[in-house]
C-alpha cells in the first residue's frame, strides 16, 4: 500500500522533474535580460523541488519503518541494512534526483549572479575606457 502512494505520488510529481530539467539543460545566456529571466525561472522552482525533497524523504521514512526486518541472532546489521536500501531503491532514486535539482538551481543562481556582477563590472571598465577617449 505505502510503495503504490509513492510511486502514484511520483507520476503526479514528474511532469514537474522533466520541467525542471529541461530548464536546467538550458546553457545560461550571454544577454543580461535573458540571464535574468533565467534565473528568475530556476529560482521559482526552488521552494517547490525542497517542497517535493521533503516528501520524498517522509515516504522514505516511513517506508523504511514498514520494511525494516527484525533483528535475528547470526544476522548482521549490515544484512538488514542492504535489505531495506534495496527495498527502498525506488524512492530514495526519487529523493537523490530532487536533492539534484536543490543543488543544480542553488549553483546557477550563484553562477548568474556572479555573470551579472561581471557583466557589471565590465561595463563600466568600457564606460571609464570610453570616457578617457573622449
């Protein structure tokens, strides 16, 4: 019952991953304005990929509870735990690509930030260059 709610949950969710991944296939623009819109776009979906990383955890969580065997004597901890990770496979597969997307949309948000500040920067060294000339 628990892994049908996941996997229903995750049929729900992924047209939302395969959005978010298109725009983070997207190579950042050259041009400021668009540079902006860019990261504007990656940051809306910051909350929601979080949002969406701390259901994957919860279902992960309880998931584990259900499948965890007991602990048998001549049995080792290690046994036990390679069971539920492969019990559990499909939802933290889940968890790790949205944990992806929170880390892929933090770098670009910094690296657009550092583009712009450059661009900035560059601008006015022209601006100063241009000024001397004249």
């Amino acid at each position: 019952m628990m892994l049908q709610e996941f996997i229903d949950w995750e049929q729900k969710i992924r047209p939302e991953l395969m959005n978010v991944s298109e725009i983070m296939s997207e190579r950042l623009s050259s041009e400021p304005e668009e540079l902006i819109k860019q990261a504007c776009e990656a940051e809306a979906w910051n909350y929601r990929m979080l949002a969406l990383m701390a259901q994957a955890d919860a279902f992960l969580d309880r998931y584990t509870l259900i499948v965890m065997p007991p602990k048998e004597d001549g049995k080792l901890e290690a046994d036990r735990k390679a069971f539920v990770d492969a019990k559990t496979s499909e939802i933290r597969l889940v968890r790790d690509t949205l944990q992806g997307f929170v880390d892929s949309i933090r770098q670009r948000l910094i690296l657009s930030e550092s583009i712009l500040s450059y661009m900035k920067i560059y601008a006015e060294k022209q601006q100063k260059h241009l000024e001397k000339i004249y």
